[in-house]
C-alpha cells in the first residue's frame, strides 16, 4: 500500500499567524484602533499606553483627541488623568491638554443626546 503525503503552503507555520513587526507605526495604529473598541475602552487604552515609549504615548494621546469626538473621548478622562502624572514631561503635557478637551458631565449627557436624536433621522 502506498501513502502519498501532500504539503499545503502554511502547514509549516503550525497554525501561526504572523502578528507584523511590533516596531512599526502600522502595527503600533492597529492596536492604537484596537483599543479603542469594545467595553472597556479605558482599561484598554490604559493598557496600550503603558506599553508604549513615551514618545508614542504622546502621539496616541494627541491622536485620541484629534480623531475622537468629545463624545468619544470622555470615557477616557481617567487614562488622560492618569498620564497628566508621567515621568515624562511630554506625556504628562499631553495628558493635561486631552483632558482641557474632555467635556464636563453635563455637557457630556447634553452631546450624547444630540447624538442620539441626529441618529434617529
């Protein structure tokens, strides 16, 4: 009896994937986007920022304010209050300007409910 065996391109890999180079802005955006989805947004993002160098903690803190509606920005106040504390001088400016842009409570409800009515017509 014979056994012929068939090689099919990635079976080598053993099921991996490869991730991308964790040096490069593209990898770096992506899980910049990623942590902005989901429940906990803060935690997230949190979390990413620890594990960035600080001139990347910088950008991604700029990044968040200039992409993001106050809306969206405002369950990020304690990771931006958190950050106003850095080591670094950058971050910690950075940290302290996002938050000048998060809205008071009240302002946030009043938003989020504009939102809500502009999404219903």
């Amino acid at each position: 009896m014979c056994v012929l065996f068939v090689a099919f391109a990635g079976c080598s890999k053993g099921g991996r994937t490869d991730v991308g180079d964790p040096s490069t802005d593209s990898f770096k955006d992506t899980q910049y986007y990623k942590s902005l989805m989901g429940l906990s947004v803060a935690k997230q993002f949190e979390g990413f920022l620890e594990h960035s160098a600080p001139a990347d903690r910088v950008k991604y803190i700029n990044k968040s304010v200039e992409e993001g509606s106050q809306t969206r920005i405002y369950p990020l106040k304690p990771v931006y209050e958190r950050f106003a504390n850095d080591s670094n001088a950058d971050v910690a400016a950075a940290a302290k300007e996002a938050l000048s842009k998060v809205p008071s409570p009240e302002d946030y409800e009043k938003l989020r409910k504009d939102e809500l009515e502009a999404q219903k017509k």
